[in-house]
C-alpha cells in the first residue's frame, strides 16, 4: 500500500514536471525566457540599464497623460495605437531571432550569443511596453475615453 502511494505519488511529480514543460514550450515568450535562463543570460529586473529608445517612450507617456488630463481625448487613442504597433514589431522581431538561433543551434550546437543577448532586450522593451499599455487602458478608462480608432 505505502509502495503504491509512493508510486503514485512520483508519477504525479513526473506528469507535472511534463505539463509545466509543456506550458513553458507552448507559449514562445515562456520559452524565450527559459532559453535566456539556460544561457544564463536572463533579463534582471533590478538592473537599471535604460535604453535611449525607451527613455524617449517614457517621455511620450508623460506628455500624452499630461495632454489627456488636460483634455486632449484625442492623444489616448492614437499612443495607445502606437504602443500596439510597437509591441506587433517587437514580436516580429522576437520571431525573427527564434528562428537565427534554431538555425545557429541546429548549424553549429551552440547558442548565438549575440542573438540571446538581443532577445534579452527585447523582453524587457516588451515587459516595459506591456505595462505602458496597462496603463494607457487604466486611464483611458479613467477619462472615459474610447481607445477604440472609429470611436475619437
């Protein structure tokens, strides 16, 4: 009886250590993060490092909030567009560096470093655009203003 607890018991750690494989390969930017982990070149989320290109979108979020509080509907609309657009590239380029390091993998056994190196910044433009877009929804929502392009 204890045999077949223990049994059951190790199968069941097994199928789960399957089924989060299987959730972490299904979903490409769960497995970008994995692979930047097994290259040891995870993004960290303390470092400060602040690219120009986002220190120029911070800037364009402050100035649309301060335009949208100060009435202009229309700025909501059009960054929140933006910020679509900008996340639509980014996954293009993600996709893109998948595929150079399936080939660099397949061709060569080793991981391109320099295409890791870039995917890591990648996921961060990302984190940093996802969040901007939470954002730009709280307070369209907020103003009561429609993001939607037909409805300015």
């Amino acid at each position: 009886m204890a045999a077949d607890a223990g049994v059951r018991a190790a199968a069941l750690e097994k199928m789960s250590r399957v089924n989060e494989a299987y959730e972490t390969l299904k979903d490409p930017w769960a497995r970008r993060d994995y692979v930047l982990q097994a290259a040891e070149l995870a993004p960290v989320e303390s470092t400060w490092s602040i690219s120009a290109e986002t220190m120029e979108l911070a800037e364009k979020w402050f100035e649309t909030q301060e335009r949208a509080q100060e009435g202009d509907a229309s700025v909501l609309p059009e960054f929140h567009a933006q910020v679509l657009a900008w996340l639509v590239e980014i996954e293009q380029d993600a996709s893109r560096l998948d595929a150079r390091l399936d080939e660099g993998r397949a061709a060569l056994g080793v991981w391109d470093r320099t295409a890791l190196t870039k995917l890591a910044g990648i996921i961060k433009k990302r984190s940093y655009l996802a969040s901007v877009r939470k954002d730009v929804e709280r307070m369209a929502e907020k103003l009561n203003i429609s993001l939607l392009a037909g409805n300015r």
